[in-house]
C-alpha cells in the first residue's frame, strides 16, 4: 500500500502526459466523426507520419555537431512543420478515400480507412525500413532539467508535452466556439443538409475539419517522439486505437468529451503499467471502453440517440 | 423497350439493354451470376480435386491447401460482413480459437490426446460461442462502434495469446502454462480420421477441400432459406426489418457465431496441418488479407469470396520469383491501360508515348549525367526482361531515389484518377506510366512481402472508390 501512495504521484504525472497526447489524437476522430459519421482509421497513422517528420526536422536541425538553431526555435518549428505536413496529408486521404464514398453504404468508407491506414504502415515501411528511429532529445532538452513536486518528479520534456497540448486544445476551443468557421463546423456536424442551405461551404468546412484534426495528431506525433523517443511505423496502429477508444469513451463527435476521454484512458494506462504489470498495458483501453459502452452505449459525455424512423 | 403486355416493367427492359451494351467480360461475368451457384461451385471443386494428380510439386499443393484455407475464412467473413453487413474486425480471434482450441485439446501440452473427431466438433462449437460473447455486446453498439469494439477483442487475443504462459493459479505454486507465449505450442498431433493418419500435404489439401465443399453448401442453403432472406433485410435496413418482425438480436448472434464456427474449423484443419500454432499467425495483416479478398470478391457473394481468396493468394505466389512478377505487372499496367481507354489506340498510343518518353529520359541522363547511373541489382538477361531493365535507368542510389519516386508516383496516381480533361490526363499519365515501372524495378520488386501489403491496401481502398460490390457482388443503392 505504501508503495502505491508513494508511485501515485508518479504515475499521475505519466498519466497526465499520455492522457494529453491521447485526447490531441482523440479531437481528430471525435471532429471526424461529429461531421462525417466516419471512424477514420487512418487518423492513427497520420499521428505516425507527424512524428517522423518532427524526427526529420530535428535530424536535420540537430545534427550530432551542434544546434543550427536555438532550442526554443527548433521545438516550434518541429510542431509547425509536422502538423502542416500532417494536415495536408489529412485532406489528401479525404479528397482520396472518403470524398467519393460520401454517398455510399456506411461500410464502405470504414473499409476504404482500413485501406489507407495500410497502405500508409506500408509506405512507410517500405521507404523508411522497419528500424526504430530515435528522437535524440537529449540534444534539445537535458533529461535532468525538470521539477520535483515532492516524490514525483516531472521532467521539462513531460511539461512541454502537457503545456503544449493544453495549448492546442485551448485553442481548438477558441476556434470552434468563438469564430464563424467553429460555428459552421457545428452546423455541419448537427444537420449536414440544413447547413448547406444555410449558406455553409460544406465541402470546405469538411477540409478544414480533417486539416486540423490531422494537425492535432501530427502535433501529438512530435510530442510523443520528444517523450519517449522512439518512433517507428507501427506505432500508429496502437496510439490510433487508443485515441479511438478515447473519443468513444468521452462520447464520439463530442469535443470536450474527447478531451476528457484521453485523460481517463492516459490514467487508466499509467495506473496499469505501474502497478499490474509494464508489459500487459494494451488490453486496459479496451476493457475500459467495452465497461464504458455497456453502462452508456454513447460514451461519458455522448448525447443520447434517438432513432428517427 | 415494349410495353405489349400488361405487367411488363420498363425500368427492366431499359435494364437489360444496358446490360446486352457492356463489355464482353461483364457479360461472363453476368452469366456466371445467373448460373446455378451449385453447378458452378461443383465444377470448380471437381477440378480442384484434380490438382495433386496433375503435379508432384509440393510447392503447388500447398498453395492450393492455402486457396482452401483462405476460402473457408472468406466465406465464414462473408456471412458476417456480406450478408449481415456487420463489420466485424475481430474475426481472426475466431481462427485463432480454432487453432489454440485444437492445440490445447490435441497435443501434449495438456497430455491430452482427443481425437480430431472429438476436439475439431468441440473446437468449433466453443468458437461459436465466443462468437456469440462478441455479437452480445455488439447489439447495443451501432456499426461504428462494433468495429472498434471487435477490433480491440482481436487485439486482446493476440495479447493473451502472447502473454499466457505463465498464469498465476491460487492454488498451484507453479505458474500454468495455458498458450506457450510467443513460442507458440508446437508438436501438435496429426488429424486421425477414418482409420487414415493425414500426415502429407495432399491429404491436408483433401481434407480442406472437403471442408470447404460442405461449408459452401451448407452456408448456400442457409443463405437461400428464410434466415438468409431476413439477413438480407437486416443489411440493407435494419429498422426497417425489425418493423416487419425480423428478430434482429437472433440473427445477428446466429451471423457471428457461424462466422466464428467456420473460422473455428479453419484454425483448427489449419494447427493439425502445421502441426504448430503461434500467436503471430493471427496477427492485423491476416484480418486485411481476409477483407480485401471478401471485397475484391464481393461481400454477399460466396462465389466472390472464393475468388477472392484464389486470386490473392495465388498472385502473391506468383510475385515471388522477380521475372515472373516483373511479367505479371507490366502484363497488368498494359492490360489496364489498354482495357480502361476508349477507344482502345488511344491506350496504345500512350504504351507507344511511354516507351518514347523512357528511351529520351536515358538518353538525355546518359548525356548530360552519366555519373548518377549504375546497373540493375538482379540483372535479368532473358529476351523481354532484358530489354525492360536496359530501357529502363538505374540511378546510382535505387533505394533513395526509387523512395522519391515511390511517393511521387502514389501522388501522381492520386491525382491522375480524379483528372478527367483528356489532354492533361495523357500528359500526367506519362511520366505515371513510367515512374511505375522504375519503381517497381528499384523498390518493390526488390521487397516483394511488402509489396504485397502495398497491394492488399491499395486494393480495399480502389475497390470501395471505383466498384464497391467488387466482382461478384450486387450493386448496392443506399437510399438515403
């Protein structure tokens, strides 16, 4: 029992970190989901493209001789330049996959994601090999750099994950409640049809839509790969279920509930690998996701459906 | 179009004049649909069966046991995706049940020694139920959600299967050892049945040939009873279905535990046959294969998940040996382009511009750089495949530069598909043409297992763009 209270902290730290970069990935699916009723499967596997693109950004900024540029530069121009890349990506896979199936059985775009997020895993492996890459964070940021908030301790790479993607989603915030193209990506996600006649640009707003949601995971790409550095092009895979199970969980094409969704599953993870075991954490997400759905089919936050005839 | 007699329906008139102007492969394909499904699946069986007496090649035989194998997992995935229409991504858990069930009951991991007759009938049922522990759950779950759902039960198998080797009991000091771990459980016995020890190849081959007829048959009946018909309601509108009385709780279950059962009976034949199981057999890139060969197929179509697993499992086989695959995907770029322009010099014209265009880009590199090229890693000297790779350039560095050209290629493609104006088409489809046969000399020829995985993904993502219902199936309108 000692041992738990004394590892609390700790854990709570880790889960916080995990939690933040979950619900980044979580927004993109919930946002997806909220204007299109597609899982897009290959959101996972954007995440994946963003942080080897925050490695090469960061292999070509830090070379082993020095820093061409200053830390505080090279941080923010790794999370510019992945979530750029990452979002065009985002409307490439939309225009590709998803804007012909618009109209089409609702198996078939969940197929088509299934598609793509393959291919990509592939393209990938057969571009870059199967290797680990290591992010050399060391490099930007001393591990022994950090705070000690009594038995835990939190390292400055921890803080900058959690400080950025507060960042980020209070910024999602800010767009979608306060400005006019929030207010259009509402509408959509409540009445496609109306909102059209409305005046809306539909097919704009889904763009934008999928750009910052792929963004958001890009962005949770390179934060992870500061973090833990390593990256590879399977880790897709697993951080997209989990980002999955996180937005169902809150309640999918709910906003906030994403958000919350990804700190409860990041908890719930840390807690299991401190204290049950460090190898059999993958299977916790969907243990808490299946409890969650039969107790509250829609997720925590998720609005109750009803079924029109 | 004549309307004479009373009851005549135009829409259908109009219909079949738009089928007799189709191509003539659409047309077999037509009548291959309106055959008997019987007559046809007994021709193909009968000349399956042929196939150990017309070879002594191992090799072959194996693969046509794999084509069995993957047939019966397509058609036990076509029942639940085809003609439920559930979108279960879990399935290979099922296969891998099957196998692990026939593992743990048969071999000496547990000291018992069931006969096959025994533990493949125990073995499937305990599959179905496990099925049945999926499907429950998934009733209250809409589409979405049971695929994320039956996506994660996959994944805990995997896990579990990985990870059960050292199960703590409370009553026993030694830990349990219920899956083997990543080491699998090998040393499996042999299936017994009907006196005879099946111990070969061909008589595995036998044996799944003979499952896969009785599976056919059997799912054809069910599919043509009452149970298929309201199966089919509950695809296309499940409200709708359950306003007519249909009970849709029943028939889901009954659709995932006869998914599972037939997986079941596959993972089982499967272990007996390899006479080992691991928990990597059951891995993502199995559950993608499986799906790409129902929809290449057509989801509802038996026939459809048959060839489906025909085609993909014998044109990897094919890909193996580089001059045969170099063959096979040039004959398919030139039979694609050739097939999909209309009128058809138009296609050739642009084979004809294509071939052109490569010899000007190496004579134009060999001027004016001649130190970026270098020879071909595989040099292939017969006839035709010589002349490809010396028409073609090899840069110094083909593993770089056909990385480029991988992703610009994939660019290009994507773009040329939704370019319609004709003269711009041609243009982009040029240097398309081309730069899809450098690569595949420089990279994927050089990499053929992900090439295949390239292939299987591109495949679910073409087919749901371009033609949804695949080759077998029927037409889908979603009416909205």
């Amino acid at each position: 029992m000692d041992a738990f209270f004394n590892q609390l902290p700790q854990q709570l730290v880790n889960g916080l970190t995990l939690g933040a970069v979950y619900a980044l990935i979580a927004l993109g699916y919930s946002m997806v989901y909220g204007i299109l009723q597609l899982l897009n499967f290959a959101h996972g596997d954007v995440y994946m493209i963003g942080a080897f693109v925050g490695y090469g950004v960061l292999t070509v900024l830090a070379p082993r001789s020095g820093l061409l540029l200053p830390v505080w530069a090279i941080i923010p121009i790794m999370l510019l330049v992945a979530m750029l890349l990452s979002g065009l990506l985002g409307i490439l896979i939309e225009w590709f996959a998803y804007r012909p199936l618009r109209n089409a059985p609702r198996i078939a775009p969940l197929i088509s994601a299934l598609g793509v997020s393959f291919f990509i895993q592939n393209a990938v492996l057969l571009t870059l090999s199967a290797s680990y890459r290591t992010v050399r964070t060391e490099a930007l940021l001393s591990p022994r750099l950090g705070i000690d908030l009594g038995p835990a301790r939190i390292s400055a790479v921890r803080i900058l994950v959690i400080a950025t993607a507060i960042v980020l989603m209070f910024a999602l915030d800010h767009l979608v409640r306060r400005t006019r193209l929030g207010r259009s990506m509402r509408a959509v996600a409540i009445d496609r049809e109306a909102a059209a006649m409305m005046g809306v640009d539909v097919d704009r707003v889904i763009v934008t839509t999928f750009f910052i949601g792929s963004a958001l995971a890009g962005a949770a790409g390179v934060l992870i790969g500061l973090a833990f550095t390593q990256v590879w092009h399977l880790m897709g895979f697993t951080a997209g279920l989990k980002g999955f199970t996180a937005a169902v969980v809150g309640g999918i094409g709910n906003i906030p509930g994403a958000m919350l969704g990804g700190l409860l599953l990041g908890l719930a993870e840390s807690q299991a690998v401190g204290f049950i075991s460090p190898t059999n954490n993958d299977q916790n997400p969907i243990v808490v996701l299946v409890l969650v759905l039969l107790v509250r089919p829609t997720g925590l936050l998720g609005a109750r459906i009803q079924q029109k005839v | 179009m004549s309307l004479d007699k009373i009851g005549q329906d135009e829409w259908v008139e109009q219909r079949n004049a738009r089928a007799a102007q189709r191509g003539p492969l659409a047309r077999a394909l037509a009548r291959l649909e309106q055959a008997n499904p019987l007559l046809v699946a007994g021709v193909l069986l009968l000349l399956a069966a042929l196939v150990p007496l017309t070879t002594s090649n191992d090799y072959i035989i194996r693969v046509a046991g794999n084509v069995c194998l993957f047939g019966l997992l397509a058609l036990g995935l076509n029942v639940v995706v085809g003609y439920a229409g559930l979108l279960d991504l879990g399935y290979v858990a099922f296969y891998g049940i099957g196998g692990y069930g026939y593992a743990m009951l048969s071999s000496s991991q547990f000291g018992l020694h069931l006969p096959a007759w025994i533990s493949i009938p125990l073995v499937v049922a305990v599959a179905a139920l496990f099925g049945l522990l999926l499907g429950l759950p998934s009733l209250r779950l809409t589409g979405d959600y049971l695929a994320i759902v039956s996506l994660g039960f996959g994944q805990i198998f995997v896990l579990l299967a990985n990870s059960m080797d050292k199960v703590n009991l409370p009553w026993s000091e030694a830990p349990l050892n219920l899956t083997g771990g990543p080491n699998g459980i090998t040393d499996l016995d042999p299936i017994h049945i009907f006196g005879m020890r099946l111990t070969s190849v061909t008589h595995y081959f036998y044996l799944l040939l003979l499952a896969l007829a009785l599976i056919w048959l059997v799912l054809h009946h069910i599919n043509s009873s009452r149970v298929g018909r309201a199966w089919r309601a509950i695809r296309e509108d499940t409200l709708a279905a359950e306003t007519m009385g249909i009970p849709v709780r029943r028939l889901k279950l009954l659709a995932f535990a006869i998914g599972a059962g037939v997986a079941g009976l596959s993972g089982s034949i499967y272990t007996a046959w390899q006479t080992a199981v691991f928990p990597s057999n059951f891995d993502v890139t199995l559950l993608i294969t499986l799906y790409a060969m129902v929809v290449l197929g057509g989801a509802g179509s038996q026939l459809g998940a048959i060839a489906g697993a025909l085609l993909l499992s014998v044109i990897p086989e094919l890909l193996r040996g580089p001059d045969t695959a170099r063959l096979l995907f040039s004959g398919g770029i030139v039979a694609m382009t050739l097939l999909l322009t209309r009128p058809r010099w138009r296609g050739a014209a642009l084979l004809a511009a294509v071939l052109v265009f490569g010899l000007l880009v190496k004579l134009v590199l060999g001027a004016l750089l001649p130190d970026l090229l270098g020879a071909p890693a595989q040099p292939a000297s017969a006839g035709l495949a010589g002349l490809a790779q010396r028409w073609l350039v090899f840069p110094q560095n083909p593993t770089l530069v056909g990385n480029i050209a991988f992703v610009l290629v994939i660019g290009l493609l994507m773009l040329v598909s939704r370019v319609h104006a004709p003269r711009l088409r041609f243009g982009l489809l040029l240097p398309t043409l081309y730069l899809l046969a450098f690569v595949w000399e420089t990279r994927l020829a050089a990499e053929p297992s992900v090439t295949r995985l390239l292939f299987f993904g591109a495949i679910l993502v073409l087919l749901m763009t371009y033609r949804p219902h695949g080759l077998f199936g029927k037409p889908r309108v979603e009416v909205v």
